[in-house]
DNA sequence: GCGATTTGTGCAATCGTTTGCCGAACGATA
DNA sequence: TATCGTTCGGCAAACGATTGCACAAATCGC
C-alpha cells in the first residue's frame, strides 16, 4: 500500500554513482569533497526523484535523533502553550522536532514517558513538570541526555533551569497590597513538591518578616494542585480560621480564581472585603471581573532561553547554570484598599517601596481610614 | 559523554546467546518459540541491565516509526490542547508517541512541517489544521501515509474526517435567538478557506431561508482569521452598515469577544442592544461578561475518535469515512429578547421549532412589544 | 529403534545512512 | 618519463534491531 520513499541507493542507480558519493554531495559539510559538476547532477535528481532522507536510518547511524522531548504537566494548562512555542522558535529553526508528553502530575507517569523518550533516543529534553526531587529528571542526567527545567526547578542538582523570579514577584505583590493598607495578609500556597510553590511560600513569609509580621504562618492554607477547586477550598479554609484578613495571595491565578469564588459563596466581595492576587497573568484573565491583579511571567520567553541552553548542552559547549527571568505587577482590579480605610475610589493605588522591618506584628491600620462605603460590588 | 545505552548485542553477551535469541526472547510475539527458561533468563538480564530497545533501529527495520504527527494551528489556541489530549488517550497506550507541529495558518509553513513529518517515517498524521483544499493533506496521501482531520475536513476528497455537526449547531443558535424574538440576523463569517468557516456559513444562509429571510447575504462580514482583532473589525464593519440588526452569530468564540468589544465601543451593549452568540465554548468563557451564548463541541472525544480511525487505517483495517460529532446549545446572558420587544425579565426563552417560510423579508418584530428599559448594562 | 516431526537456537541478510580508508586519474613538477 | 600530490569517487563496515532460513536436538509415531 504503501509508497516505498526514494533512497539514496535510487539516486545512486539514477546517477550512475555510489550511494556514499550521493550522500556526500547532499550534505553542505561533505559537499566540498565532490565535483561542482557531480553535486548539482545528484542535487536536481534527489530533488526530482522527490528524495526525503530517512531520519531514522540517520539517527541510527550518527546516533542523533533530531528529536526533543517536552515533558509537561498538562498541554490543556494555558500556561504552557505559550512556553511550548517558545521552544519550538528556538529549536524547529534548528531542525529538531518536539515530542510532547503531558504527566499529569504523575510521578509515576513521569517515569514512563521518560522511559519513552529515552527509548526514542531524544537529543535532549525540555522538562517543565519538574518536582523538587525529580526522579524522573535524575534518570536523564543519568544517561547523559541533555536536560533543562523550564518553570521549575530541581532542588539541589546541576541541572540548568529557566525559571521566573519567585521572589521578586511576591515582594512585587505584597509591596502593591501593603501600599493599599492591608497588613494581614493570607497565603495560598501552591504543592510545596513544586519549585513554584515551594518558592512563593518562601518569599512570601521572608516578605511578611521583613515588614514585622511574624505570624504569617498562621495565615498559610496549603492547596495540594494548582486548580480551581483546591484554591475555593483553601480560601474557605482561610475563611472558617475567622483571621482579620484583608489580602489574599494566592500562588498563582487560577487558585485565586477559585478564592474569589469562595469569597464570592461565603457573601464576601473582592476587592471590597478582601483583595486578592494571582501570579502568571493567563490569558482572557483581564476579561474576567474582578480583574485579578497578579504577576506578569515571560512564557514564550522562558521556553526560548531554555531552548537555546539546551542546544549547547547537546553540542557540549558550557552553557549558564540557570537563568531567572524578570517578571512585572499587573495591578488590575481585584486589590484595593482594605474596607476598613477604603480610600476615594479611582484614585490610583501607589505602590509603596518595602519599608524597614516595621516592628510589631500586625501593624494596626492607619493611613487616611476614610470609611467609605465597603467598595462597589457588595 | 553519553552513556552508551545497552543493547541486544550487550544482553546476548552477557547471556551467552545470539542477539536473534535475545529478541525473539524479549517480543511477546515470538516468545513462543524460544524455552521459558531463557526467556526468563533473558528478561532478568534486560530489566538488570537497564534494557531499553532502540526505536530508531527498530523503526528501520520494520518501517514503523511508532510515531504519529499532530498538526495544529496552534497550540496556544485554548481549543486545540484538549483535542490533543484526547487523541493521546487513544495512542499513548498503544505505545504511541506525538510529534506535535504548529502551522500559524501558513500553508508554506504546512508544508515544510509535513515534509519534516514525512522525514522522520510517522506512521500517520492527525490533521487539525486542514483547509478546504489542503494541499499538505493531499501530499500525505500521495505518501500513502493514514491520515485524519478533526475539527475540520478537506473538501472533495476521501480524507477520513471527525468534524462538529456544524449545521446543527448553528441552527440550534439560529433557533434560540429566534425564539428570543430577534429576525434581523447577521453572521460574522470565519474564514472561507477553513471547512468550520465555510460550514458555518452556509448553515446560517440555509436556516435564514428556512424562516423566510432572503437577504442574509447582505448582513455578513467575513473575518479574515479566528481573532479577535477580526472580531472587532467584522462588527464594527456590521455596524457601519446601519442595518436594524439585533442578533449576531459569530463563527466562533473569539470572533464573538471581540464583536462585543465592538459593541462596546460604540456605546453599545450586548445583550441590551445586541446579542451575541460565539461557537466552540471554550474555557473560561462563562466567566467573562456578559457569559456567552455558545455551542459546545466534544473536543477531547473529537481527538479521540480521530484516534481511533487512525488506528484503523494505520493497521489497514477499514475505518469510516468520516464521524460528525453532535453539539449542544449553551444559553448564557450574551442573548436576550431584542430591544424594541424586550420581554418581562428572567422568563426562560423558549426556542421556537423551525417554522415554515416566512414570505416576508424582514418580517416586522412583532409579538409582546413591552418596550422595557433597554436592559442591565446600559 | 528408525525416520519424521516438532522445538529451540543460531546464522546472516536487511532496513537507509554515514564515514574511514583506499585507489584511480589527473595535472604538475623534476 | 617517472614521480608526486591532489582531487574525486568507490568500497565496506558500521549503527541496532528483525526475521526467513537452516540446522541441531528432542520428541513422537509405529
């Protein structure tokens, strides 16, 4: 049924030549060991003869694929699109094609499509599903196959990331909600197995210290997955401790998504009794009222920079031990001042630079307490 | 650098038996002929030795790369991820893995990519960014290589497809505004050279005429692109027109948000002055305001029954020659009685059956002209 | 207990490329 | 004219797996 392709042993009866003649002069890096006159004979038959080289016997032969793998938590995660196209302007250019395999946040599915990729013989592997000790990241390192965590990284391992700056992010937010006034201040954190989450957690409480409240730990709710669900169901958590908080920090945009809407259930309005902020900055989430106010990340930009680490890793040049990228407020209309001291509305919020450590915990309120009407959507 | 990875030569050696003993032992199929004894002795030695068979080699040997291609417009597009997934719910567990490509709507672009696929010896593709005449498409049958669209088909041509029941959605939406009270319908168009555009389309021009609307050519604006830039460009081009038009379809969500952005600027509002109904149902959308009327299609089953052909076809057993999916209205607040007839609020609407040709173009609104306020959001 | 069958294993070719090595042909040089 | 480099192209061995065939040993029928 099938077409049998055109060899280079086709080219070579057509040509009257050998095969390895034919093969010299379709390859640029060969090409100068070959007649001009020869060349361009074999090129204008290959290119009748409609000749494709088969990878596999190439990859077999030299032992590189031309193949990468991707590994992802979810494909259906918007967060990661974006980052997918990024490592495909990088590599595709180069000619290396992407298997992409989603882990569903399996560690033991991880394992497998490693396993998979491994027995695909990939040149090298994107892995943005990395947990703090990743099994499955260790077994790569362990066969020498090139690799680099994007979003994520791997606690204490060699292996080179492209990660967001966590840190900065958080101090970013909590600078912006204690500008507005609010000094208790919640935090959901995302899985702590994940760099991600580990991470915001961590610079949320140096954040809150380095502003006097030592009683952050108190006000954590830890969700066990990035969704929707787990987010309502810490906010309620949060909600039932029946703590003075006015500012939420969720670990990233769809938890707090899922807090609003807790909030929302419990009859609580966000911004007017409590604000709350995301990170990553997803797609379509302007357009969702209140819009959340959160944190810019470089997608498509990480998964570039993780590419082009990953193509001098498998040519073996030196290549950076990490790269944090640069992420940016996006303050929209989930923060405001806190109910208590709301200020005149339209008014922009001025961020505040990080004050000196502050002292007491829990600062009281203070600063214009004009007590206006508990914000628009009561 | 790399390790080198253990091979059936490494395993026969360490055996003390020939390379052809080893892989029969280690095929589920010709294990038959070797003596248990070696095969478990075989096993062991493989699963110690950390075993993982090339699929290059392999994939040379018997022409089967185990290897599919997925060809997407985009993967950043929030209705494509899911497809993938479901079309990966078939294969993975056939031992299957993906070769996900991009094509930007570009048929040059297309084209390099399929050769790409064509090189590395997939064993069939999943198409998912078909045009109506896909030359691409056609060149993979040329290959003889299996080939399915989904979401969208190829024109004249015996290319097995799984689309959406496109007519029946549209009608659906044509319906419920109908029913609403609306009879002076525009279309948003999406672009004619993609089967959804094209379909959707001439399901409006049909189940216009159906109710006796002749002059629905007048009141469409064809979107060069599934965008919200051509969203709002195709609205504000309606509203240029200055037709008494109260109800648009647009071909899809995208076109849909940014019609109501359109509105919007032009001190419109939807459903007040307007309504709107998009197609696809993508996620979040019930989040954004005013929520969309929309129709939902069954993207994860869509991916997964073009999986299931391909399946067929790559064994060459017979498959169907193509799958329409059904779809199914979803009414949110995008949609209202029109203006001039606003019926009393929260009565649910309830869709008139098709009726017989009207006679009349523009049939006069007519029925419980109650003339309230001209809705919520003004 | 002998030939015929079955059973288990080895041999070697093959898939399509790449590449180290060798040798023929050529022009230039002595 | 003999020699020496070049230049160009062919030969053959890989890469790692599969598989038709051959062959030895074990088993069976009678």
């Amino acid at each position: 049924m099938r077409k049998k392709r055109t060899t280079l042993k086709d080219i070579a009866e057509a040509a009257g030549l050998h095969v390895s003649t034919v093969s010299r002069a379709l390859d640029p890096n060969m090409r100068q060991f070959i007649s001009d006159e020869v060349v361009n004979r074999v090129v204008a038959i290959a290119r009748q003869m409609d000749y494709r080289p088969n990878r596999m016997a190439h990859g077999l032969r030299t032992n590189r694929s031309m193949t990468t793998g991707i590994v992802l938590p979810d494909i259906s995660n918007v967060i990661f699109p974006p980052i997918v196209r990024g490592v495909e302007s990088v590599l595709e250019p180069r000619g290396y094609a992407s298997l992409i395999v989603n882990t569903d946040n399996s560690e033991r599915r991880k394992e497998r499509l490693v396993d998979m990729l491994l027995a695909r013989g990939v040149d090298g592997v994107i892995h943005a599903a990395a947990s703090l000790d990743d099994r499955a990241a260790l077994e790569l390192e362990k066969h020498g196959v090139p690799l680099v965590t994007v979003n994520r990284s791997v606690e204490n391992s060699s292996i080179p990331y492209v990660v967001n700056d966590e840190a900065d992010g958080i101090e970013q937010l909590m600078a912006h909600v204690h500008g507005l006034g609010h000094r208790v201040i919640a935090h959901i954190a995302g899985p702590q197995g994940t760099s991600t989450g580990y991470h915001r957690l961590l610079a949320f409480g140096e954040s809150s210290e380095r502003r006097g409240d030592l009683g952050w730990r108190n006000r954590v709710a830890y969700a066990g997955a990035f969704t929707h669900e787990e987010g309502r169901r810490c906010m309620s958590e949060l909600i039932a401790r029946d703590l003075p908080v006015t500012a939420v920090i969720a670990a990233n945009d769809t938890l707090a998504l899922g807090a609003i809407e807790a909030l929302r259930a419990h009859d609580l309005s966000c911004p007017g009794d409590v604000s709350v902020t995301g990170f990553n900055d997803m797609p379509f989430l302007e357009l969702i009222p209140p819009a959340l106010t959160t944190v810019r990340i470089e997608q498509f930009a990480a998964g570039a920079a993780a590419a082009e680490m990953l193509l001098k890793l498998m040519a073996d040049e030196p290549a950076d031990t990490g790269v944090v990228l640069p992420v940016r407020l996006v303050a929209r209309a989930s923060t405001a001042a806190p109910p208590d001291q709301a200020r005149s509305a339209g008014e922009e919020p001025q961020p505040v630079a990080a004050e000196p450590a502050d002292a007491g915990e829990r600062a009281p309120a203070q600063r214009r307490s004009r007590r206006g009407s508990s914000s628009s959507r009561a």
